[in-house]
C-alpha cells in the first residue's frame, strides 16, 4: 500500500507539474537559507496575491474564451475602492484607536473593493462584450482581446481624468507590532494578506470544484453545447463568471493598497504577471494558476534580490517565452486545449 | 479578366498611378499632404510637430497592419521593435559616428532581425499566444533598455543628434510623408504579388494553407521580418527627430496607439490607418493641448472610439469606404475614386 | 402527442436546409429520422433541442409551445438531447459528467436516484466514474453521452447518429442499450445512417430527403418499400 503511494510519488514527480513544483519548493527553502527568510515571506505574499487575479484571468480564458488585457485595471478599481472607503475609516480609527473598527475596518474596505469590481466586470459585460457577442461571434477571440485592449486603456486613463495621477496609498491597514514567526517579523499587513489571499482562493477552489454553480461554470468552459444541452443557462453563467473573476483581481488590488498605491497605471504589472501564471500553467487549471502564481512569484522575488530591481522585467519574461516555446500547453495544462495553432 | 488587355489600354499616367499603388484620390491625398506645410493654419511649427507625430503612427499602422490585418496576428511588442531600432541607431551615431541616415537603416536592419527571431519563435502558436509572446518579447527588450544604463542612460534619456541641422521642422515632415509613401508602397507591394495572397491564406485558415503547398514558415517569418524593419526604421527617425530617446517609446501604451489607428482605419486595408491617422492624431493631439487641465482626456476618446469600432463596425473606415463611398453612379467621380482598373 | 414539430423551417445563418418539415411523436414510442448525408437530419434535432433557432413553424412539446426557447428551457422541459459530437466535459469525471446531466434537478437526493438507475443501465460507467471523460474510449463515451442524457429524467430522449464513428461491436452494444431505454418506457427519437439496423430496432420512421420528410410509416413498412430500398440500401 504504502509502496504504491511512494511509486506515485515518484511519478508524479517525474511529470513536469511535480518536477517544477518541487523545484520551486528547493529554490524558496534554498533561497531563504541563503539570503534570509523575508524571501520566503514575499514569495508568499506575492504568490497569493498573485493567484487571486490569476485564478480570475484562467477563468475568463477558459469560460468567456477573452484574452482579458484589462483584468489589471479591475485590480486598480479594486485598490482605488479600498483606498476611498478607507481613508475616512482611517480617520475615524485614528480618533477611536480601541473601536472594534480597527480590526474589521480593513476587511470593510477589501469587501468593497470585491463588490465594486464585480459590479464593474457586469457593467463591462453589459456594456462591451455582451454588445459584441450579440453582433458577431466571428474572429471572437481577437476582437474581444482588442476590446479588453481599449477598455484597458479607457479605465486607465478615466482614473486619470477623474482621479489624477497621483499615487493615493495608505500607511497600512493593521496598526501594531509585527507577528514574528520563528525569529521571521511579518508585518501585520503582510500577514493579513497573505491570509485573506489563502482564504480566498480555497473558497473559490471550493466553489469551482464542489458546488453546483462552481460546476456549471467548469462545464461552460469545456464545452459550451454540451452545457447548453445539459440545461446551464450560458448568460447567467457569463455574468456570473465576470463579475466574479473582476471581483478576485478587484481584492487582489484592494488588500495590496499597503504595498501598492492607486494610481492609473498600477494594473500593468499585476497583468502581465498573472499573464505568465496563465501561460505557465495552462487554460483553465484553477490549481494550475495557484502553483503557477507562486512560481512566478518566486522568480521575480528571486530575480530582484540576485539580479538587481527592474530585472524583474527582464527575467521572467525570458523564461516565460521559452516556456511557450518549448511547452506551448504550459506545465499544468492538458493537451486538450492549449496555445498551439490547430 | 485579363490584366495585360487593359494595361495597354490604358494611358501613361494611369499606368504610373497603378504602378505606385495609388487611385486619383489617394494622389491627391498625397498632394495634399505634401502642400500641408504652406496652408495655414498648418504651416505653424508646433502643428507641423504633430502633423509629424500624426504621420509616424500612420506609418507605423501600415506596417502593423501588414502583420495583423493579413496573417492575422497582433504584434504586442511592435512599439518595443520600433524601439530596439530606435536604440540601436542612436547608439550608432553617438557611439560609432555613424551617419543618422545609415544609421536609421541600420536599426531598420536590426530590428527586422528581431522580427526573424519573433516570426520564428511564435511560428507555432496560436493568435493570441502569439501576441502573448511578442508583448513579452517587447517587455523583455524595454525591460533591457531600462537596466542597461550604461548604454541607454535609462529613464533618463539618450540624446540623439537630429537627421537635419535645423530649428524647423518642415524638412523633417516631408522626409516622414516620403517615409509614409515609400512604407505604404513597399507593403502594398508584397499583399499584391503571390505572396499577399499566400498571407491571407495563412491568416485564414493554417492547416488548409498548409495543405495546399504554402510553407507557413517561410511566409509567417517573412511578413515578421518585414513589418518589424519599417518599425525599426520608424523608431530611427523617431530617434533622429525628437533628439532624445526614453524607454517610453516601447511601451506597450505605444503599441495599443498603433494598434487602434490601424483598427480604426480597418484591418487589412493598409491605407486605412495612414488615412485615418491624420485626422485622428491631429485633433487628439488639439485635445490635449486644448483641454490641458483634463489630463488623459484624449486618450479616453481614444479608447472610447476604439470599442466603438470593435463593436459596432469591425471593419472600420476602409469598409466602410469600400461599401458605402468607393462606388458612386458618377464615371469620372468612380474613376477619381477607384483608378483604371 | 408528446411532439408535434408543425413546418419548420431551420438552417444556419441564410442557409436554410429544412423545408416545412412535420413530425410527431407518441408518449413511449421510439421514432426515427434517417436519411442520406446532409438531408438535415441533425439540423432537426438541433432545432428541437433548441441550439438552432427555427426560422418558421412551430414545436409544441407535452401541449406546450416551445419555439424559439434557448437550449436551457427547452432542457427543463423535458426534452434531453445526446448530440453527435456527444459534447461531454473532457476534464471532468465520470461521475461529474453525469450530475452535470441532472443539472436541473437540485435535489440532491434525486440526482443520486438517477445516478443509480444510470449506473444500473451501463454497469461500464459505474467501473470507470472516477475517470476523466477524455480519457474514455469512443463506445465508452457514447455511453456516458446517453447516459448524461439520461440523468435529467426526460419525457424525450433525443439521440443522433449514435453509431457515429463507432465499431460495429460498440454499435450493437449502443443499440442495445436504446432498447432497453425503450423497455423502461422512454420515449426516443433517433437519427441514423445505419437504415437497416435502424428500421429494425424501431416502431415508426420518417425519411428525409433534402430537408423535407419524404417517406413516413411503419418501421418494418418503410423497410419493404420500394423506394427505400432503392435508394438506401441499394437492393
């Protein structure tokens, strides 16, 4: 029995998902002993963050068939909510620092932050792709790609108008002492981050892999005719996946306002790393995305402490490309759907 | 119908016009354009910066498009390319005391290279990983630009010396009009021989383009290689012009600029974007100045109209020219519109 | 009448391939549709099930009219359809697949019922439910398609082209099981290829021929035609 588990193992380990699972796993722990736990530490707080828009991403690719270029300005809405339902929180805190909304004040502003963005991916539903479903479903997939290009650029440059360009960032969240875990100090931010990030990806694996709704939406993503025949109501289904995947980047954002200020262009660099989650880790692979968001993670991380800061441009984005290049399907993915041209 | 029956037919200069690719109204476009500078309001500097600036992101969507409106994918990383040669030939001439002018070609060259290396890497997957990898080939090479001060000064700037030794601008515009033209004529050249049509094939449909004899490598690397060195030798004269050269201009903002002129214009039409650019670039850019107490005012039209187009007429304005103005009941109006053909 | 399909007329985009066709079905009959290759025998079954909209006539399912409703509504009420390319969801299991299938039913405790009565039909599917269904074998997959079908409990049981693609043994094996969905009193309407097998298995027939019903009658009727037997099965 237990002979059978470890020959499992084993091979498991010779596939290219638990090869590069455990490598990652060695570097970090390598990594750590090398330069100091804090890698470790942002690794993980970038991971989970990480997941969260990427897990939103895989979802839009896989159920709406959009290469979304905006869901980073979901993550900008998401911070620039948290920022202004914060701000008078903050006040408030700082007059009454022994309120119980010190504690829950934060959450308060992440909740917001989660519904304005899935307010907004349905008012982008309605008002963007639903009008071009409903025209044409020819070349779909580029056309709805160039439409999430312009509604990139329009959110961006709406925030400016309406916002400025400043950076509107907070001190943090959680006030006091850092948590210290075995001789490593955490900021409570930190901590919390990571926290709610853990929190809400297992709700949302949960949902996807065990509820009925989380089920249709898997089925909608493998094959549409057969969800339509099986009794899945597709519009419901779209919109629901929309705001719900705007909602996870949205978070993301609003519970990384302590790290990263609002300011129009902050999306970017959350995008094109869960864009290289995606691609690392194959369509559609929810668990895929959260394995592939922490690699990612660890590679800039890695890449800012030994190469320099900037080079996180530089490195991953090679070592991305030769990932398409070498294994188009990505590390998770199955061939069942993946980048090739068919 | 026989092509060369009505060639003899036709007189010297209709030949002449067919030869440039051009109909009546798009010679006097050009005309136009050429006049531009002496007609006021026009003919003051700071208008002739931006009809300039108006004219590269025409320039740069013809070359776009050959990529995207022919094999049907969008090249992510075009403004990174166009940056590259920008680079390359600065460094040339401050480095090496190259002339600006070889030097431009030079970067044209090199960056048609990098075109190689993207049309090679990206030749098996699909559109949209595709543009996946060229956005993060154009990430990598900003990325680059940005590090690497030694060599680029970074965000800070290289200063370049211009092409002519002179405060005015005219000169400058004329060469980027004669750019235009040339660019324009260059790839209208290639969708219309043999190999335009094996480009259409491939971006329709790879597996039947494949079955009926067309290398699909051959021609994929081509139009990369192709479409990359007009965006290298863009970004030299960009260089040579402005006279000073960030990582800015590989970003991908500059790309989706390109990339809505080219789509706006309408995909796969070639002159759709040079046409649309001036007007549309033009009055952006008096948006901007104007209304400069709105910031980013003019690129949320921008992007309004951009969706707009994408929605509700995805074959933008040179379908809708080529359906609703190109064929009027009026012989010399259809012939002032289409040429003799 | 479970069915009445009255003139309808369908295609795809301006394409239209049915002309005014009509049919009916009886509650516990087992009716089919065959024909030559692109008589719009798939386009029938689609249009019923609601994946294409018609483009004139009407349907009335169970006395109720139908036209025009999304795949979804039409789905719960009551018409489950088995298509072609069997659309199973590659990546889930066996077992998913099939609660997927009773989709429309939320109490839990019926899908497990219908789960059983599946299970007990194609004992096959009970080995395999933790496999992925892209992993399957066609006959397998087959299976799992009418099964899925199945689990939501329909009045109609639309199947099309089962034996597409399918070994001769696995064809048997798909027809048998038809048969004892028959036994159990469900309602089915097939379409075939196969005549001959087809003719013998079921009650009633229509022929269709460039988008309209040529022939209908009696399974064993239409067999002995003259005109069937030409032009079907070359005798």
């Amino acid at each position: 029995m237990s002979n059978n588990i470890v020959s499992k193992f084993l091979n498991w380990m010779k596939s290219a998902a638990g090869f590069s699972i455990t490598a990652t796993i060695v570097i970090a722990v390598l990594a750590s002993i090398a330069s100091g736990p804090y890698l470790l530490v942002n690794t993980i707080v970038t991971g989970g963050m990480l997941a969260l828009v990427a897990t939103g991403l895989t979802l839009m690719l896989g159920v709406l068939n959009i290469a979304m270029f905006a869901h980073g300005e979901f993550f900008m809405i998401g911070s620039l909510t948290a920022y202004y339902v914060f701000t008078p929180i903050s006040n408030y805190i700082g007059e009454n620092p022994e309120s119980f909304i010190a504690v829950i004040g934060p959450l308060i502003a992440m909740a917001g932050a989660a519904i304005v963005g899935a307010i907004s991916g349905i008012v982008a539903e309605k008002l963007v792709f639903g009008p071009l479903r409903k025209r044409s479903t020819d070349n779909w997939v580029m056309n709805s790609f160039l439409l999430t290009v312009g509604l990139s650029m329009l959110l961006i440059n709406l925030h400016q108008l309406i916002f400025g360009a400043d950076f509107k960032g907070i001190v943090g969240y959680w006030t006091g002492m850092p948590v210290s875990i075995a001789d490593v100090f955490i900021s409570r931010d930190r901590a919390m981050a990571f926290v709610i990030a853990v929190i809400v990806v297992s709700l949302f694996w949960f949902f996807m892999t065990y509820t009925r709704t989380g089920m249709a939406i898997r089925a909608v993503s493998q094959d549409i005719t057969g969800a339509q025949i099986v009794g899945i109501d597709i519009e419901k289904i779209v919109l629901l996946t929309i705001s719900l995947a705007c909602a996870l980047s949205a978070v993301a954002g609003g519970s990384l306002l302590f790290m990263y200020p609002s300011y129009p262009t902050v999306g970017l660099e959350p995008l094109y790393l869960a864009w290289f989650v995606v691609i690392l880790s194959g369509l559609g692979n929810i668990l895929g995305a959260v394995a592939g968001a922490f690699m990612v993670a660890l590679l800039k991380v890695i890449t800012v402490e030994y190469i320099g800061a900037g080079w996180d441009f530089v490195v991953p984005s090679a070592l991305i490309m030769l990932i398409l290049i070498f294994k188009p399907s990505g590390i998770f993915g199955s061939d069942v759907r993946g980048a090739l041209d068919k | 119908m026989d092509n060369t029956i009505t060639s003899q037919q036709m007189n010297p200069f209709d030949k002449l016009l067919d030869k440039l690719c051009l109909t009546p109204v798009g010679l006097l476009g050009l005309v136009l354009l050429f006049a531009l500078p002496y007609i006021p309001p026009f003919n003051q500097e700071y208008m002739l910066r931006w009809l300039i600036y108006c004219g590269f992101i025409a320039a740069m969507s013809v070359g776009f498009d050959l990529t995207a409106g022919y094999i049907s994918i969008v090249n992510f990383g075009y403004a990174a390319v166009s940056g590259f040669g920008g680079y390359t030939s600065a460094l040339l001439v401050i480095n090496m005391g190259l002339s600006p002018w070889l030097a431009m070609a030079a970067g044209g060259i090199t960056a048609g290279f990098m075109g190689l290396i993207i049309g090679m890497i990206s030749l098996r997957l699909r559109g949209i990983f595709a543009a996946c990898l060229s956005w993060f080939f154009g990430l990598a090479i900003m990325g680059l630009a940005t590090k690497m001060v030694w060599l680029t000064r970074g965000p800070l700037g290289l200063r370049t010396p211009r092409l002519f030794e002179t405060d005015s601008n005219a000169p400058f515009y004329f060469l980027m009009v004669i750019l235009l033209f040339l660019i324009y004529l260059a790839c209208k050249l290639i969708v219309r021989s043999k190999m335009g049509l094996a480009f259409q094939a491939i971006g329709q449909n790879m597996d039947a383009a494949r079955a009926s004899g067309i290398n699909p490598v051959y021609y994929r690397v081509f139009n990369f290689t192709v479409s990359c060195a007009i965006a290298g030798i863009l970004g030299g004269f960009y260089a040579h012009f402005y006279g000073i050269l960030t990582p800015d201009v590989m970003h991908t903002s500059k790309t989706v600029e390109v990339l809505a002129v080219a789509y706006i214009g309408g995909r796969g039409s070639l002159w759709g974007g040079a046409v649309i650019a001036f007007p549309f670039i033009f009055i952006m850019e008096i948006v901007r100045s104007t209304l400069s107490n709105l910031p980013g005012l003019n690129l949320v039209i921008y992007s309004l109209v951009l969706i707009l187009v994408m929605i509700y007429y995805p074959g933008g304005f040179s379908y809708f020219y080529d359906t609703h103005i190109r064929k009027p009941k009026n012989k010399v109006l259809r012939y002032f519109l289409n040429g003799r053909k | 009448m479970l069915l009445e399909v009255k003139n309808l007329d369908a295609g795809y985009g301006y394409l239209q391939i049915l002309r005014s066709v009509s049919l009916n079905i009886d509650k516990g009959e087992y009716v089919c549709i065959v024909g030559p290759n692109g008589a719009g025998k798939s386009t029938t079954m689609k249009t019923i099930a609601g994946l294409i909209s018609p483009m004139g006539g009407g349907i009335i399912f169970n006395g109720e009219d139908i036209t025009g409703l999304s795949a979804s509504q039409i789905t719960k009420k009551g018409i489950s359809f088995v298509s072609e390319e069997m659309n199973l969801f590659v990546n889930m299991s066996v077992r998913e697949n099939l609660y997927m299938g009773a989709y429309i039913i939320k109490d839990k405790k019926i899908q497990n019922e219908r789960l059983d009565f599946v299970f007990s039909l194609f004992p096959r599917l009970a080995e395999r439910k933790d496999q992925l269904a892209g992993t399957m074998s066609g006959g397998e997959r087959k299976m799992l398609a009418i099964g899925r079908g199945m689990m939501s409990d329909p009045k109609l049981l639309l199947v099309d082209e089962p034996s597409f693609g399918l070994a001769p043994q696995l064809v048997a094996n798909v027809f048998e099981s038809l048969d004892v969905l028959k036994d159990q009193g469900v309602t089915i309407m097939l379409v075939e290829q196969n005549v001959t097998k087809t003719l013998a298995v079921t009650d009633r027939g229509y022929i269709l021929e460039n988008g309209k019903i040529g022939l209908q009658g009696a399974s064993c009727d239409l067999a002995d035609d003259p005109h069937v037997r030409k032009v079907f099965l070359g005798v």
